[in-house]
C-alpha cells in the first residue's frame, strides 16, 4: 500500500527544496507533523502551479480527506 501522505511530503520537497515540516529538532518536526493544518504552508518564494499546491495539499491532509481515500478511481480521476 502507497502512503499517500509520504508521497505529499516528498514531493513538497522536491518543488519547494526542503521538507514540509523541516526543523532543526526531531522533536520539533514531530510537533509540526501532528500539528500540520497550522504548518503546512508554501514559501513565497517558491514558484508552483496551482495545481502543484492542491496536489500537495490532498495529500498532505486528513486521513478521511486525503485523495484516494474513495478508492483508486479518485486518484486516476485527479490526475
């Protein structure tokens, strides 16, 4: 089974540069992790689409609203 969530944060990374919940301390990644609706956020200075963010943000999200969560049909249809 693919994490959906994993998938979220690697490719933040991958069009932003560092990791979505980057910190210098575990401890503190861990908090923003669980704590994610008030750090997930895009640099300004990054250049994405909009359809990159909202991409990213349904995956990057509640386990009940993360896409794919109806079925693989949702995935397919989304991309």
């Amino acid at each position: 089974m693919l994490c959906r969530w994993s998938l979220g944060a690697i490719m933040y990374e991958m069009l932003v540069g560092y990791p979505p919940f980057y910190s210098d301390k575990a401890m503190s990644t861990c908090r923003k992790i669980v704590n994610w609706k008030s750090h997930l956020k895009f640099p300004e200075e990054a250049v994405l689409s909009r359809d990159a963010k909202d991409l990213i943000n349904s995956l990057l999200c509640s386990v009940r609203r993360r896409l794919g969560s109806k079925g693989a049909d949702e995935i397919k249809v989304s991309l």
